[in-house]
C-alpha cells in the first residue's frame, strides 16, 4: 500500500468540520480535539449528535452550511455524503488550503498505530469495534477507539489513548475502508449493500479481500459466512476464524437465553473452553459478534478474564437496540439497521422477548438501496406484527428511480404509510398512528439510519400525553 501524507497534520492548528454531525465525523472530531487542535464545525440539521459535539467544547457555526464558515482554517475536512454544489465545499477547494475527505483523514490516523485494527462488514461492525473497545478500555489498556456509535463507556464514539493500539470501524462504503491501514483486519460478514456503487456481489468480495490483504498481521473472519470465506480464499496471511459451531478458533457452545436482554454461552478456542460469558444484549448474532469481538480483543493483549468482563459490561451503543422509555405500557426502542439482513436480526431478537406485539417503524434510506433491496426489505420487515413506514430519506440522492414508501408497503400484508412527503408531517402522522393504536405490552422498534430516533421521541412524548 501506499503510505498517505502523514505530515499533513503537522503544523495545523484549526481544522474545520463540514458535516461535523455525521456519525463518523464525531469520532474523529473528539479524537483530534483530545489532541488539542482548535476545531469548527458545521451541519445543516441539528441532532443529538450535533449536541453531543457542542458540549465537547467545538464550536458549531449557526445551522446551514456557508463560504464564511471556513475561515481561518487551515485544514478542511467534509464527509462523502457532501454534495458538489455545496457552497461551503466550493468555498474550501478555492481557499488554497488543503481539503480532506473524512475517510483520508481516519486513514492517517491508523497508519500512526503499530496495532490498529479495523473492523470491516455490512453488519455488526458498530457493535464488535464497541464490544472490542469495552473490553480493552474495562480491563486498563490505554487504546484509541474509533466507533460509528457513541459509547456510554467513554462518554462518545472517539477516545484518544497512550498506547499503540487503535480499534477502529472500517465502512465499505464507497471502498473507504481501503484507505486505513490495518494491521488486524476483520472481516464479520459481506452482504448485498450499496450496489448504487458496488453494482455486483463480486465486486463487493473483491473490494473486502482487498481489505484483507492489506492487513500487516492477521485477518479475524467469520467462518459461517460464504462470502467472507470467498474474499479470503487463498489468502497468504494469518488467518483466524470464529464462527457458530465446533471447527472454528473461535466459537460458542451451550447457549442459553436467559430472558429479556440477557444470554450466557461458553466461548471457545481451539476447542477449549475459553471463558463462560454473559451477554447484556439481545439476540443470537450478538453471541457471534461477541466471538468476533474477542479473538480481536485477545490478539489485542487482552485475556480470559478481560474478556469475560468486558463482555459482560457492555449494554450497547447509542441506537443499537437502545431502550428509548416507557409510556403507558408500549416500550419504544431505536435501531440504526439500515438494511434487510439487520432489520431481521434486530426483529427476530425483539420477537424472542416478551412483547404482546412488535411494532417495525421503518425510514428507508436512500432511494437506490429501497429499490433494489424492496422484496427483501418486505421480507424482513414482514417479521414484525405491525408495519408502519416513513417516507424514504433519500441523503445524498435524488429520486431518479421514482421510488416511494408506499410500493414498499404493497409488499407488507397489514402495512400502513403516510403519503406526505414534507419531513417533520410525515413524522407527526406517523407517530400519531402508532399513538393511537399501540397497546400496553407493545415494543415500537424505530429502525433506520436516518434521523428515525426523533420519531422515537416524539412518540414517546405523545404516548405520555
């Protein structure tokens, strides 16, 4: 691999945000602010994000996006979700100073580590890398920790430490995972996603064994699934498995459900009982998660007994199956899945509980992903006892497929949507639905990676009323 210019950082004292809210900008801007660089921001909505970011210290330029924003800076950083005509982008790229993209910069940062790694799926990976990060940060390794998910552990979704471990989220999207460099690459699982970008599957497989090649050290892959097994065949690395069942280096026996969000299993390694653990999330993908999270967590320095611990500690990421409240007897919870493989996951977890019925409040997000993912998207959301969907958050598109919630809805026997495509309406007759017809012992599971959280806590505002 090329080695990217590692200087770049040198001499900057204000670095300028653009899209600071974003999800994988927070991270970054409390990393460098923990570094003691002067940082600015803008966005053009405000979330709770944003707010988390206001009350690290940043200072957040008024609401909007504007030239003016970026004076003074004399390093400039946007997301890949800022369009071209963005008045604040143009404005940089004139100003002389240097501009870069946020995956560039996160590359820089891994390259100064001697054991970063970096985790790398379309599911799971917000989990494992925080799941990883609890475990190392419980048990007193000093690690710097990149997360797509702010952690009540560390008070965020960044952390800078002393020592040369980083854990770090790896996204796909658009190959930006291509930019880090990792020295432990892992691989949770490869699935059908922005095909907007990676048109086919096998460009997909071929883009992860890239990932995977470029580890300097070892590749953590999940054995149960075919097309991560797929990018790394034939691979000349140090390859090391977890999966659900006997055969792997890593894997879970006797698994037992233990009620509401608890599960306990015995964590294997190479065929000796490693650890018994206790998990404080739901699901059974989250009992490999947890494998996943400790073959990297004991590569990383930690043992036995830090993994058992950490493991047991961890209750979750923001927007990870995060128990928003309770009014009146319906639960409501927020999940960030996104896509038809998690949205099972997460509804196939809440149907093992002990709800009266579940309810799936789904944003889609982005036109082409609700497009060419439709039938599986119905598929999946069909899991739940009651359907209610948003208008499609389309992003950083346009609605060039002419793609809309109700042809998704004709899918869903039951299904109910809301024609109004105004934004904050379409979620006040969405929440007004669902206000009127839940029933104490419901779960209302908000899912999407949009702003579909407010919704939750409108929902619960007028369920107390």
């Amino acid at each position: 691999m090329n080695r990217p210019n590692d200087n770049i950082l040198e001499g900057k004292k204000h670095i300028h945000f653009i899209g600071i809210g974003g999800a994988g900008m927070y991270p970054l801007a409390q990393i460098l602010h923990s570094r003691g660089y002067h940082l600015t921001g803008s966005d053009n909505n405000e979330t709770a994000t944003l707010k988390a970011v206001r009350e690290t210290g940043i200072e957040v330029c008024p609401l909007g996006q504007r030239a003016e924003n970026i004076e003074g800076a004399d390093l400039i950083v946007h997301t890949a979700a800022i369009m071209e005509d963005n008045p604040e982008l143009i404005a940089a790229r004139n100003s002389g100073v240097p501009v870069l993209e946020r995956a560039d910069l996160l590359g820089i940062l891994t390259n100064r580590y001697d054991n970063a790694v970096c985790i790398s799926g379309t599911h799971g990976k917000t989990t494992v890398t925080a799941m990883i990060t609890q475990i190392m940060v419980g048990s007193g390794h000093d690690i710097t920790a990149y997360i797509g998910g702010k952690l009540p552990l560390i008070h965020g979704s960044g952390r800078v430490g002393s020592s040369d471990t980083m854990i770090c989220e790896a996204c796909e999207f658009k190959d930006h995972f291509l930019k880090l460099f990792p020295d432990i690459s892992v691989i949770l699982n490869i699935d059908n996603d922005h095909l907007d970008y990676f048109k086919t599957m096998e460009n997909s497989i071929k883009s992860f064994r890239t990932f995977a090649e470029n580890a300097s050290k070892a590749v953590i892959v999940n054995g149960s699934d075919a097309n991560t097994m797929k990018a790394v065949e034939g691979l000349d690395k140090n390859i090391v498995t977890y999966g659900n069942s006997a055969g792997y280096d890593w894997y879970p026996e006797n698994i037992t459900r233990m009620g509401g969000m608890h599960t306990e299993f015995d964590l294997m390694h190479k065929g000796e009982l490693f650890a018994h653990i206790k998990l404080n999330v739901p699901g059974i993908h989250n009992v490999l998660n947890a494998c996943a999270a400790a073959a990297a967590a004991y590569m990383s320095g930690a043992d036995s007994s830090d993994i058992a611990s950490g493991l047991e500690s961890y209750t979750g990421t923001a927007r990870r199956f995060e128990k928003y409240g309770e009014e009146k007897g319906v639960t409501v919870i927020n999940d960030y899945a996104h896509h038809p493989a998690e949205i099972a996951a997460v509804l196939r977890a809440a149907k093992d509980m002990d709800f009266r019925n579940v309810w799936a409040f789904f944003q889609p997000f982005t036109f082409s992903r609700t497009y060419l993912l439709m039938d599986d998207f119905a598929k999946a959301l069909s899991i739940a006892d009651k359907v209610v969907l948003t208008s499609i958050m389309g992003s950083r598109e346009k609605n060039d497929l002419d793609v809309h919630s109700s042809q998704l809805a004709a899918k869903i026997p039951g299904a109910v949507y809301f024609d109004e495509e105004e934004h904050d309406a379409n979620f006040e007759l969405t929440t007004d639905y669902v206000s009127r017809n839940a029933q104490p012992g419901d779960a209302v599971i908000t899912l999407g990676c949009g702003d579909v959280d407010k919704a939750a806590r409108l929902l619960l505002e007028k369920l107390s009323r």
